[in-house]
C-alpha cells in the first residue's frame, strides 16, 4: 500500500521542496527556478524574471468586503512586489480568470478596472491570460514578467555576516486590516441595518484591501546606487521571511523590538483585538513591503530615508535568530505562532 502523507504534516513550504527535488533542470537560460520571489531567465545580458500567484474566493478574499476592482488592483500589485523583490522592474503581465455564472459580465469589467488601473500605476502591459468556468466563485491568477540586470538582481541567497538588515514602510498593518473587517463583517450579518464604521480603521483597512508593491524603493535603490546583497518581499510575516533570508543565506540575524517599523492605528488596534502588536509585525501576512539586507558601506547613502528602517544585522548561521526585546532579553525567532515573551 502506498503511504499517504496528509498537505498539513510538512506544510506549504515542505510540499513545494519536496516536489522541486523532481523537478530537473533543462536549460542554462534558467538561472534560477524554484525558490525564489521569482524565476530568473537570461537572455544574454538582459535578466528576465517570472512570477505567478494564484486567488481563491473564500480562501485569499472574500467579496462581501473586497470590492473588485480593489480585488484587480490587489491582484496586480501582488505579483509586482515578487518583481520588485528580485530588484526587477515589473514589463508585462496575464491574468486568467475562472468565473462561477453568479457573476454578471459588470461584475468582470469592474475587476478589470481594478486591473487596469494598477496596469498603468505599475506601468505593465496586459498581454494575454485564459478565463474559464468555474463551479463555485471566482479564481484569480496573475504572471508577472520583469527585467533587470545580471548586476542588479537580487536573491534571497545574497546576505553577508554583518550586512544590514532594512524592512521598508510598517508592518503589521494588513493583517489587523483584515481582523476589523472580519468583524465588522459579523456585525453587519447579525444586524444588517447597522452601518459599519471604519472611517477609525482607514488606514490599516486601506492596507489589506488596496496593497502597495514597493517599485518606489526600487527605483530609489537604483537612484542611490545601492544593490541589496539579498532581498524578498514581506508576504507571510517577517519572521517567516527572515527565516527563508537565513536559509537561502545561511546565516542567521539579529533583530531589535525597537526598530520594527509599526504604524500608530495597527498598535491600537491590535491592543483592542487583545493581540500583542509585536505579533502583528512580525507574523501578520500581506504587508508587501520590502525585506533587504546592504553592506555597512551602503548604509550612509540609506541612512536619511525616511521610509527605510534599519531593523536589524545578519549574524553567523550558529549564532541562530533572536529578538532583542525592548527591554533587552533575546528571544529566539519562531517563524509561526509567536506567542508572547
Ligand atoms: P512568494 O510568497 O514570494 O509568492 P511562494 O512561497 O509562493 O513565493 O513560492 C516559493 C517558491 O516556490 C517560488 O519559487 C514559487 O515559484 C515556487 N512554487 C510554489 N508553488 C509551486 C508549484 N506548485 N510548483 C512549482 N513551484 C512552485
Ligand atoms: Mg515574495
């Protein structure tokens, strides 16, 4: 009898390594396949890098308070930060759509809209996709497609010892974002006379249903001519993605509670929630900022940024992942489920 492996015993992570190790190689033009926030393809001196993301209704949105042209928008801008975290500039992009018969042909052009508008915000041409039925509600997949150079990319293998570790914009925000809408959902499925109030919550709500891909630091980066030594974009918390810097690197890192970047609104709200605001920063999902590392000599040409914050340094592999709490103590990094200290 064949073994049967439940998805959950070896997680997201561990079902996408195990099935890389079938895959072969086949071409010298792909630098690099799996593993990275993008696929990266040489054409000579030109780097074109590759990346897709997949949305389900009910899993990654839920349209009861994601609008769709928010939903079109977040779709695009998503993928462009995989660009961005490859230090690429994002050029072309498909999108395949499957479509449940809930959905009239309006319902389709307003996402369009969406899609549209971050085409010409991220300055991307839509060259193609599929669309298809779908039995239950609609599916969303975005490819992006970007260009750099062999000098410029940057992976998540690149961190030195001692490089400094930069996290760009707070964090923390989307994820708490998306705990005031969850429950001003229940709120309004209890009582749907009662008109929701978010006007308090704008900002963190912004950041769940509107994200931002950071092509600003991008161009900035170059600007200043600064190369990051390795980079990714904050998608699944930063502990998470410090873990995958550390593997991909093989080094380890020292953060400091005081230097993670935390916006005002996200604090209190997630005092309200009860949730300990340092859980939010370092394991919400969804912030899509920037998560780089730059050698010491880089660091004065960064130092006045105002929306770059210096969080932390990478350390030797054995000397692990720690946290300096605000009041001094190291604690080691867990990539899930962070408790309180
Ligand atoms: P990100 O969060 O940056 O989008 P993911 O965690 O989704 O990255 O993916 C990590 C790596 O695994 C990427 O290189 C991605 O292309 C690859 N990957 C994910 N799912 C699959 C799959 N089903 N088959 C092959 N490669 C995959
Ligand atoms: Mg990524």
């Amino acid at each position: 009898m064949t073994k049967r492996t439940e998805i959950s015993e070896i997680g997201e992570f561990g079902l996408i390594e195990r099935l890389s190790q079938q895959i072969d190689i086949k071409h010298p033009s792909t630098v690099k396949g799996i593993g990275d926030d993008a696929a990266v393809i040489s054409h000579g001196d030109l780097m074109q890098v590759v990346t897709t993301d997949l949305l389900l209704e009910g899993v990654h949105f839920d349209l009861s308070y994601c609008p769709l042209k928010h939903l079109g928008f977040k779709a695009v801008a998503v993928n462009v930060s995989d660009i961005a975290a490859m230090n690429a500039i994002p050029k072309q992009i498909t999108v395949s759509i499957a479509l449940s018969n809930r959905f009239p042909v309006e319902a389709v052009e307003e996402l369009y809209e969406g899609i549209n508008m971050a085409a010409t915000h991220y300055n991307v041409d839509v060259v193609g996709g599929d669309t298809t039925s779908s039995r239950s509600g609609l599916v969303l997949s975005v490819t992006a497609l970007g260009e750099t150079s062999k000098e410029l990319l940057a992976y998540r293998s690149g961190a030195g010892v001692n490089d400094i570790l930069c996290a760009t914009g707070d964090l923390g925000a989307a994820l708490i974002g998306l705990q005031v809408l969850e429950r001003e959902k229940q709120v309004f499925l209890a009582n749907p006379d009662m008109k929701p109030d978010l006007d308090k919550y704008s900002y963190i709500t912004g950041r769940q249903l509107r994200p931002e891909a950071r092509m600003d630091i991008i161009h900035e980066l170059r600007d200043l001519q600064v190369v990051p030594t390795s980079m990714m974009d904050i998608s699944d918390g930063l502990a998470s993605e410090l873990f995958h810097i550390c593997k991909a690197s093989d080094v380890g890192v020292l953060i400091y509670e005081d230097k993670l970047p935390i916006d005002k609104q996200t604090y209190d709200t997630a005092v309200e929630f009860g949730i300990d605001p340092i859980t939010c920063v370092l394991n919400g999902g969804e912030d899509y900022e920037l998560l780089f590392t730059i050698r010491q000599e880089d660091f004065q040409k960064l130092e006045k940024h105002p929306d770059v914050h210096f969080i932390g340094h990478v350390t030797p592999a054995s000397e692990g992942k720690f946290l300096v709490t605000k009041s001094g103590t190291a604690v080691e990094l867990k990539a899930q489920g962070w408790k309180h200290f």
